[in-house]
C-alpha cells in the first residue's frame, strides 16, 4: 500500500513515524490532502489518541450516505432533481473541506457546476471520478491510522505532525 515491500516497512516507532510521514508526504503532494488536516492532527492529544480516525470515520460513514444518494437520484429515470443534488453535494463538499480532503472538495465543486447547469451526463461522469477519489482518500487514510496503531503499539506515543 505505501509501496515498499512489507519487510522493508520497520516495526519500531521510529521507523513507523517515518512510514507515516512519508505517507502523509505523498497524499500532501497528490493533493489528496490540505492543511486543515494538519490542524484536525493538532487537536489529538494523549487524552484524544483517537480523535482523528474517529472524526475520519464519522466523515466515511455520512459520505457513503451522501455518495449512495447522489447515484440514486441521479439514477431516477425522470429527470434528477438537481436542487437536492446540489443540497448532498454542498454538505458533501462542506465535509470534506472540514477533515482536509481537499481533492473531493475540488471534485465536489465540479460536481456542483454540471449540478447547477442541470447536466445529467455531466454529474454522472464527475460522480465516477468523485467516487474513485473517495474511495483512494478512504483507503489510504486506513492505511495511515493502521501504521500510526502500530507505533502506539510499539511504545512511540504521540501523534506525529507533517512539517
């Protein structure tokens, strides 16, 4: 998943924070992620050790709703009702700028313009490319907070910061 054979992946905590970092890295330079998830990262302390995956996961859990409702209206056989289309997309898009997942926002945003032209062919093409960067953004955060339990595990308490 990080692109490095397992056995080259280290189980110390030092080797674990540099897996994290490196990956926090890449999905900085793919801009998978902004800021805000660096300030979302500042708000865990030892008292909160899971309070970023666990705000994450309340975030896969109502975009998943969001997602299913988004395809099912634009499934509709009679014309897709764009206004509450554009209501899904607008919390949607309000959600994932709150965590940092700046390229579904981006994606968002070009949603919410075929939405407003009424574009049915349009949303349908944006909702695949929406639903394939979700899906890259949910995979690779699991990937980020299950080598970040294991340095917990390995005796490296605290959270790591990206520079």
């Amino acid at each position: 998943k990080t692109g490095l054979p397992v056995w080259m992946l280290g189980s110390g905590p030092d080797r674990l924070r540099a897996d994290v970092n490196r990956l926090l890295a890449f999905l900085f330079h793919q801009g998978i992620l902004d800021e805000q998830f660096l300030q979302l990262q500042q708000l865990q302390d030892e008292s909160s050790p899971n309070f970023v995956s666990q705000v994450v996961n309340i975030y896969f859990q109502e975009s998943e709703k969001l997602l299913r409702n988004l395809r099912s209206l634009l499934m509709e056989r009679k014309l897709s009702d764009y206004k509450n289309i554009g209501i899904h997309i607008n919390q949607l898009m309000g959600s994932s700028s709150s965590i940092g997942a700046k390229r579904v926002r981006n994606v968002c945003v070009a949603f919410r313009a075929a939405s407003d032209q009424n574009n049915r062919t349009g949303c349908l093409r944006v909702l695949e490319v929406l639903e394939h960067d979700y899906c890259f953004l949910k995979n690779k955060l699991h990937e980020l907070f299950q080598i970040e339990q294991q340095r917990i595990l390995a005796g490296g308490v605290g959270y790591p910061m990206q520079n």
